[in-house]
C-alpha cells in the first residue's frame, strides 16, 4: 500500500520541520509548504490525503484557504487539520464550520500530532456512518430504525432532540463540533434547539447515559465531540 501524503502548512520552519520529522518517522509522505497560495496549487496538482493547515499564514491565511479548498469540488473532500494558537478559540469555530474535520493547538505534542493524523484519515477511510446502520460504542447501542438507545443492555429514555444529539455525535466519533453545527443538524422536533439549549440537552444526556456520560466531551470555546473508544487524553 501507497505511504499517505500529507500536505503540511506553515511559515514557521521549525514547526514544518517537526510536523515532518514525527510523520515521516511514521511512514507518511510529507510536502513541506510555506503559504497560502502555494497550498491551493499543491492541493490542487498533488491530491494529499489530508492537510495540516496553519491558521496563521501571511498573505492568504489558513482560513480563506480552508473556505476556498472547501468550496472547490477537486479539493472539497481533502480532511483539514487546523493548527491553531490557544486564543484562536473564534478561528477554530470558523474553521470548523467552514468544514475543517479537526484541529491541533500550539504547542502541540508530536505523540498527539500523530494520533489526530491517524485518526482523521482513518475516519476518512471508513467513510460516515449511515444514518440507519446500528452503532455500538462500549456499552451503549443506538437503533435508529427504531430511534432506540440501550445502555448495558437497558433502554434508555431520552427526548427526540437528546436523542438527535446524541446519534449525530456517534456516527462521528472523535470529531469536534460547534453548537451551531449541533443545531443545523438536529433542527426541529420536540424542542426548539439554540446554541444555549445545546448545552441543557447534553447535560441530561450525560446524566442519562450515566457512567458512559463522560464519553461527550466539552471543548472548551468551541463545541461538544464523542470520545472515541480506547482514546488517550491529550
């Protein structure tokens, strides 16, 4: 099998040097670029598996290159990894809503760097779950045919809204989303869902799930994910 090619992002050497250092070391086959602009030509003629992209770019930032990369069907289902400074919490709700699949902060552990690379490109590879197809993760089962959740075996009540929220989370384990992202997909039913009701609904559903609620994550500024099984704390 072909070694995957990463397109990594950044006008800061010594940050490119280690993002390919860490990878290669792995097995990936690194393309080193320094700006926007030359990150839309190389998207474009090379095809990478995935993008590291730097928010932070002179000239055409990482944004406007998400948005364009994004909006470009040649390019539209490339996965983007952000790279992001801490206080960037706004970028990062932007990037992802722009269809960003994950991000990683600066400073950032090589170890984590890895692990988000792998598990961006692996989720790629299975593809989204279809909506009707049964999940189970650790103890907890969802039907969807019938709108059904079991936790150990147990039904689990949960409003339709609860329930909305929660599949949408499953179906793709490991991926952060905004709240605004959480209404646009759960729009309707028996609540009027808003960015603040968001996180009532994943209180009860924490409560709900019991011991198996800490599988729904906060990121803190930007949004909810659902811990994928086995996964390491950064």
């Amino acid at each position: 099998m072909a070694p995957k090619t990463v397109l990594a992002v950044d006008d800061e050497e010594d940050i490119l040097e280690l993002v390919d250092y860490n990878l290669s070391h792995e097995g990936y086959n690194v393309i080193r670029v320094t700006s926007g602009e030359r990150t839309l030509d190389i998207a474009h003629s090379e095809k990478p598996d995935l993008i590291i992209l730097d928010l932070m770019l002179p000239g055409l930032d990482g944004l406007e290159v998400c948005r364009q990369l994004k909006a470009d069907t040649r390019t539209s289902e490339i996965p983007i990894v952000m790279l992001t400074a801490k206080g960037e919490e706004t970028d990062i709700v932007v990037g992802l809503e722009l269809g960003a699949e994950d991000y990683i902060t600066k400073p950032f552990s090589p170890k984590v760097l890895v692990a988000r690379v792998r598990a961006v490109l692996r989720r790629g590879a299975k593809g989204v779950s279809d909506d009707q197809v049964p999940i189970r993760i650790d103890e907890i089962e969802i039907h969807p045919g019938r709108h059904e959740v079991l936790v150990k075996g147990r039904p689990v009540s949960l409003t339709f809204t609860e329930y909305e929220i929660l599949h949408y989370l499953v179906r793709r384990p490991g991926w952060v989303f905004t709240r605004y992202q959480i209404v646009e997909a759960v729009r309707g039913g028996d609540y009027a869902v808003t960015d603040r009701s968001v996180d009532v609904q994943i209180v009860g559903l924490r409560k709900k799930l019991g011991k198996y609620g800490h599988y729904i994550q906060t990121v803190r500024g930007v949004g909810y994910r659902f811990k994928e099984p086995g996964e390491d704390s950064d």
